[in-house]
C-alpha cells in the first residue's frame, strides 16, 4: 500500500478562541485531484496553509509525502509543494518584483537566496513570459492587477517542479481569456504529469472532468468528502447551502449551480 | 536547485544584515519576522524597513559603485517609466544585479562577502554616503 499524498489526522487550528479548522481527518492518495468547495470564511486558506507548511497547527498531524513538517526539511518540503493562494501570499508580499516572488519559490521561503543559478532566472522568466507577464517582471506586486498578482503566484508555484499543487482560488480576479488559459494549464499538468491538485474554488464552472475527488468544508468541518459524483450532486448541496440548489450541464459540459435565493436589501434601505 | 541550508540559516542572515544593504535605497537590512512559525528558521527573512520589501541586498561596495554608475553616466535601463526617485532606485538596483552577477561569476564574490581584498578608489565612490548608525560610530572610533 502506497503512503498518502496528504495525510491529515485530527487537524485543528485555533484563532484565540475559536477554531478556524476542527477535528479535519483527510487522505489525499497518488492519483486523486480534489476540488475543495465551501462559503467564504470556512477555513479553505487555512488548511491549504497548513499543507503547505506556511502555517503551524494548533493540535493533530499533517503529513505531506510521508514527512510532518521539521526544522531540517521545512524549506525542502515546501518546494515540493506549489501553493497559489493570494489571501495567503497578498498579506507579505507588497514592493518585490514579479521576478524575485517567482524566484522565492525555488527555496520556499519569501525571498531568493544566494544560490539563484542563472538557469532559475531564465526559467522564471519564461514562466512568466508563459503567463503573459513578461512586460511585468519587475513590478513591485501590490501595482499589479489581481489577475496579474495570481499569475507571478501561479509561476512561483511551478518553478519548482512540485509533486502537489494546492490551487486556492485561483481563478478569482482572472479574465475570461486568463481563467480559461489557467484552467486549461491545469488540466494539462493534471493529465500530462504527475502532480497531486488540489483545487478550491467557489465557481462550479471551474469543476473539470481531471477532478475525481471532492470535499465540502463548513465552518471549519468537513461536512462531506469523496468520490466527486457523490458529493457534487443536487441533495447534498441543498443540504449544504440549506436552499435549493439545481445543477445543470452546460453544452461545454461545464456546471452551473442554481440557488433558489430572495434578497431583501433594497427593503430594509 | 539545491536545498536552502536550514541550519545556521538566521546566523547566515544575520551576517548578511552586516555586510549588505538595499539594493535600492542602500540603506540597512533587518531581519524581520515575516510568518508566525512554530520553527525559527522559516518565521524570518531580511527586510527593508525604509522600501518596505522583502530584500536580499548586495555588498555596500557595489551598491555605492551602482550608485555612482548611474549618477555619473546617467545610465537609464528604464527609459519608458517617469523620471523619479523610483526609477533611479530601480536603476541601481539593476546595475546592483549585473556588478554582482559578475564579481560572483569572476570568483570575486560568495556568500561571505568579497574572496580578494578591495582596493577601492575614493572618487568612484557618491560624496554622500548613507552609513548605518553604528558605521559612523565605529568610524568615529577608528578616526580617534
């Protein structure tokens, strides 16, 4: 029996009082990509950091390729682990470069090192060049668009040649051409490659045929996960967003969830 | 690629913040707790407190010598941006990038700082120096 991709026992984070993530037990095996789906604030970013080794857990275990998190393999695990998250990476990264961010990723860490090889630098270039960054690489982040911020994230996550991909949002802030060109990049690595996905989104039309597994986490619990047919369907996400939800297939075979929704804004203004 | 040496990695650091500055104000780097971390060595990385930046900087030698390259040549890699104290800030910071691309590819220079002693020639060197605080004290003390 192979060991999991992602082992995670009895995962619980604390914010003060109140806990972020609580009691998570989770298994991410060797040919599994998960769509990871809930409201905003359910503790998404905060397990995917804890994978990523970029955030201490309160109590339980998180092992990543058979290894938990030490001071001798921190920066070394972290590279095998490509995280695109700009909740996460937008709270530290402000006046670097596209360039250096990109860069950053090769050490796991938020900086470049002294052993950047020019080999790296022509590959983080080309990575951006790849995402329609080229005119960008040496922008500070915070005077780029989200888009563009998502994409030095997306080429910081994949110069180093990760075994897992933790995709947290990413197509959020992204234009219709760039989130059907990320979309498609992903599906690729997904098929072409050996890479382990995990990928959080709040938009159903970004659910795609690579995606065989599927979590949904509510306020903090997993409130289902499995095989993805079983968990994507309309009773469970009903149940789920206590409403009606229809699914439909769109002809692009996309998905399209319908909620049965009532605002009353304009009445109590 | 090779892995990021865990141990030792805040002294290495530490070191750096005495030989190195901003590439682009050329001011002094700190280290700064970046991430909250159960492990010391990933919870810091350098910082520029003045650019607000996450910052590796380079040797004071070659910023200086940047420095001096574009102000005396006028030296312009980013003709297209407005003429500002950011762009001349960008500008060193590249030429900053070539002298050490260079003196590390020469053999001149390693983590360490410079391997072969510098004999640096006063004039090629801005009239106006910006030195940490504790320079000009132990300047001070070297002059009495």
């Amino acid at each position: 029996m192979l060991e999991p991709i992602i082992s995670i026992e009895n995962l619980s984070c604390k914010s003060g009082n109140r806990y972020i993530l609580h009691n998570i037990n989770w298994q991410v095996n060797d040919g599994e990509h998960w769509l990871v789906f809930g409201k905003n604030g359910c503790g998404k970013t905060t397990l995917l950091s804890c994978i990523a080794g970029f955030k201490p857990v309160s109590s339980g275990m998180v092992k990543v390729l058979g290894e938990t998190y030490t001071a001798e393999n921190i920066f070394s695990l972290r590279k095998k682990v490509g995280w695109v998250s700009s909740s996460f990476f937008d709270n530290y990264f402000k006046n670097e470069s596209a360039l250096q961010i990109v860069l950053s990723g090769l050490f796991g860490t938020f900086n470049i090192d002294y052993d950047v090889r020019d080999q790296d630098v022509r590959t983080a270039k080309a990575l951006l060049r790849e995402l329609h960054m080229e005119y960008k690489m040496k922008q500070p982040f915070y005077m780029m668009s989200k888009g563009e911020r998502q994409n030095v994230l997306i080429a910081r996550a994949l110069i180093s040649k990760p075994k897992i991909l933790l995709l947290d949002e990413p197509g959020t802030g992204l234009d219709i051409e760039a989130r059907e060109y990320m979309m498609t990049s992903v599906a690729t690595l997904a098929e072409q490659s050996k890479v382990t996905i995990i990928y959080v989104t709040h938009y159903p039309e970004e659910i795609q045929p690579f995606m065989n597994k599927a979590m949904l986490l509510q306020n903090g619990r997993i409130y289902k996960k499995g095989d993805l047919e079983d968990v994507i369907r309309q009773e469970t996400l009903s149940m789920f967003f206590d409403r009606q939800v229809q699914i439909r297939k769109q002809e692009n075979g996309r998905l399209q969830f319908m909620l049965e929704m009532k605002a009353n804004a304009l009445q109590l203004s | 690629m090779s892995d990021i040496q865990v141990d030792g990695r805040i002294e290495r650091l530490k070191r750096r913040t005495q030989q190195c500055v901003c590439k682009y104000c050329g001011r002094e780097l700190t280290l700064r707790h970046i991430v909250f971390s159960d492990i010391n060595e990933a919870k810091v990385e350098l910082y520029c407190n003045f650019c607000n930046r996450i910052e590796f900087g380079v040797e004071k030698e070659i910023y200086y010598s940047a420095y001096n390259f574009i102000d005396n040549l006028e030296f312009d890699y980013y003709e297209n941006l407005d003429a500002n104290e950011k762009k001349h800030q960008m500008n060193v910071a590249k030429i900053c990038e070539i002298i050490s691309w260079n003196c590390k590819n020469m053999g001149l220079l390693n983590q360490d700082g410079f391997t072969v002693p510098l004999n640096v020639e006063e004039n090629t060197w801005s009239e106006c120096l910006v030195l940490p605080s504790r320079e000009v004290v132990l300047q001070e003390e070297e002059g009495k």
